[in-house]
C-alpha cells in the first residue's frame, strides 16, 4: 500500500471513503486509456476534431475530480452545520440503489464523452467485401459482432449513446423550463391565466404522445435538432401540473406573505423564493423524465421516425436487427440492453431522489 500510495496522490484518503476504491479507479482507467490512446491524444493536441477535444476534456476532468476527492484538494469543513441540500444529499448516499444508479450514470456520461477514443472503428465504415463481412459474430476485432453491412456494433452502440443521452437531457432541460414556466406562473397568478393554462395542459394530454410525436414529424425532415425539441415541446405538461401544484401550496406560507408584505414584486417573490423551494419535485421529475424521453426516442428510431441515418441510434439498431433476430440476435441485444440499463439507472437515481427530498424524510434526518 506505501508504493501505491506513492503512485497515486491521495490514495490513502481515497481508501479511506466509502466509495474511494471507484475514484481511484477512475483515476487509474483516465491513464491506462491515455496509454492506449496515446496516439489519438496527441493527434487532437495536433489538430483534432471537436468532439476529440470534448473526450480530452473529460479525462483531464475525470482525473482532476479523482484527484481532489482523494484529498488533494481542500478538506470539507465539517464545522458548519448541515443545510437542507446537505441533508438530502447525506439521505441520497444512505441510499444504495439510489448510488447505484448515479455511478452507472456516471459511467454512461464519462463514456459517452469518451466515444472517441473508446469506440474500435468508425460507426459508419462497412466492411470491404460486406459479404463476408456482414453478421460476424462477436470476436476480439468486434466484440459485439457485424451489422448486415459488416459494421462494427460496439462503435455504434457506443456513438448510439451519444445522441441518446444527448437528446434526452437537452429535450428534458426545454421540458422542464417549459412546465416550471407555464406552472409556476398558473400556480401563483391564478385566476384567468390558470384557467387558460390548465385547460390547454389537459387538452394536450388528451393526444397520446407517440402519436402527436409522429404527426409532427411526418410533416418535416427528422434531426437530431428537430427530435430534442419535438420531445421538449411535447413533454412539459406533467411538469406543469406538478410545478403548480407545489406553487399553489408555497404561496399560501409565511414567508411568501412577508415578501408581500415588504412590497417585493410578484416576479421576485417567484424566482427568488418559491422556485427555488419547488426545486426539489422539478430535480426528481427531471431524472425521471430523462429515462422515459431515451425510450420515446427510441421508439420513433425503431418506427424510422426519429434521427436519419447514417446517425446510429439505439432504436434504429434494434430495428435494423429485427429481420436477422434469430441468426444474429446479437445485432438487437446490445442496444437493447444499452436502453434497458440507461433507463434503470435514471430510474433508480430518480427513486433515490425522491426520497431524499421528501421534507418528512428530512426532518426525521435532521432530529
């Protein structure tokens, strides 16, 4: 342990913390892959791509993160008391799915940055005679075997991630900003302004999504941009009604009737203290969202409505594998198993926040 705690600063802290064994793996795997890919580096650092650039970023961020929770940064202070997102913070740990959940996050984040140094071949290369190419089972030059065109799975499952991850965080983020607007100011306006935005909240919830999503769709060219804000603008009723709900309740409390009583403006009143104390259900809506907008997504890839290709994503995959499902199952399994885990994990994260949040959960925590 002396030596390895002389290779890698800050070891000894590191093993110290409950999950310091996944930082300094973390550390260690940001190295190993900088070894392997050391001619990749050195090419972005000659002139790179952008997204070479993105990968570089993130293992110099993995490793400097890695780093400071060993404790070569600076020392929590342990003398101020804990505040509420403490609290809720010391709950979401006590909480192992939930913990679960955020490292395989985590872990599907840091790898979608790291596609390009981590995927084997160009997602979009066929093979040179696709005869003998096409539908190879997995073996060491392909690990996930060959599509009908002798392309390389593992590069596309992992490019697939990308553009998964991305549309369902983006479309989340137009979602909730979205429903957080038109609910909070239903919520605290009240009177006509609810009413009209209410009414057309459950108007729009009468179409089934899937639906709606392919009616707009049909009537213009699928993109990546077009696909994250088709599933942003389609997505913010819920949270709406949930950002309404926790205004309607906020509003009536002492301190939202002192601001009043000071002459403070209705818009401060709203962004500097109702928002941010109906923050906690928005954060928990949002996790969860992010999970069901992959599987809307890859629903529509799956109908050949969502992102054209040659763009590889999860949906389209599965669907590409369909027709070969029993002579290369392997086509369909590795996508299918890429929604399946990412899903389970916001999932999981989101249940886990749900209860940390929970003010009852953290009054018990703070007697």
């Amino acid at each position: 342990m002396r030596l390895v705690d002389a290779i890698l600063p800050g070891f000894r802290t590191i093993r110290e913390r409950p999950a310091g064994w996944l930082a300094a793996g973390a550390w260690l795997a940001m190295w190993g892959l900088v070894a392997i890919r050391f001619d990749r580096v050195t090419g972005t650092l000659v002139g790179g791509a952008w997204d070479d650039w993105v990968a570089l970023a993130a293992i110099l961020a993995t490793l400097w993160l890695a780093q400071v929770y060993g404790g070569v940064g600076r020392p929590p202070s342990e003398s101020r008391p804990p505040g509420q997102w403490a609290l809720a913070w010391d709950a979401f740990r006590r909480h192992r799915p939930a913990m679960l959940g955020l490292t395989l996050v985590g872990a599907l984040a840091l790898i979608a940055l790291l596609t390009p140094y981590l995927a084997p071949h160009d997602p979009a290369a066929q093979a040179l005679d696709i005869v003998a190419g096409r539908f190879r089972p997995p073996t060491w030059e392909h690990p996930m075997g060959t599509d009908e065109f002798g392309r390389d799975v593992l590069s596309r499952v992992l490019y697939g991630g990308r553009v998964s991850l991305a549309i369902g965080t983006l479309a989340i983020l137009i979602a909730v900003s979205l429903g957080s607007l038109v609910g909070s100011l239903a919520g605290y306006v009240r009177g006509w302004v609810d009413a009209v935005a209410m009414r057309t909240v459950d108007l729009l919830l009468s179409f089934p999504r899937l639906v709606l999503l392919i009616t707009i769709v049909a009537f213009v060219t699928p993109s990546v941009f077009l696909i994250t804000v088709v599933l942003g603008l389609t997505g913010w009723m819920a949270t709406s009604r949930l950002v309404r709900g926790e205004v309607l309740s906020l509003r009536e409390r002492e301190f939202v009737q002192a601001a009043r009583a000071l002459g403070l403006s209705r818009s401060r009143i709203l962004l500097r203290h109702v928002l941010p104390n109906a923050a906690g259900p928005i954060i928990v809506a949002a996790t969860l969202g992010i999970g069901n907008t992959i599987l809307v997504e890859a629903s529509l890839s799956f109908l050949g409505m969502g992102v054209p290709p040659p763009a590889p994503t999860w949906g389209g995959m599965v669907a590409d594998g369909k027709e070969a499902l029993l002579t290369a199952p392997w086509i369909t399994l590795f996508p299918g198993l890429a929604i399946v885990l990412t899903v389970m994990s916001f999932n999981l994260v989101g249940d886990g926040l749900r209860d940390a949040l929970d003010p009852r959960a953290l009054d018990r925590g703070g007697r």
